[in-house]
C-alpha cells in the first residue's frame, strides 16, 4: 500500500510505501530535511500527513 506524504514545512509531497507490520514514527523529508513527527492523536506520520491511514489504523 503507497501513500503521497506531504512535508508541512516545504510542502514536499513524497509517495512512500507503507509497512504492513510496524508504525513509522519519524521520517526526514527528502524536499527540506525537516524530520516528520505524528501529530498528537495519531499513531505514525502516514495518519498525521498522508492522504492514506497506515494499515494498523485502516484495519480499525
């Protein structure tokens, strides 16, 4: 499953495929190196900036 990440810094927007068995907690953008973080209330960056819910979540 692929999800378009969008940086909130620089508005990079970064197709990325998304593991089916863990929560990615951090990723560094790869337009301004800003290290994307969960947003309060979500489990991963995919939930806080992807236009697709991480599987773990999806699944609820």
């Amino acid at each position: 499953m692929e999800s378009n990440l969008k940086c909130p810094e620089c508005g990079h927007l970064e197709k990325l495929e998304m593991p089916t068995d863990q929560c990615i907690f951090f990723h560094p953008c790869s337009g301004c190196g800003t290290v994307l973080k969960p947003l309060p209330g979500d489990c991963c960056v995919f939930c806080s900036f992807g236009d697709v819910s991480c599987p773990p979540k999806a699944a609820e």
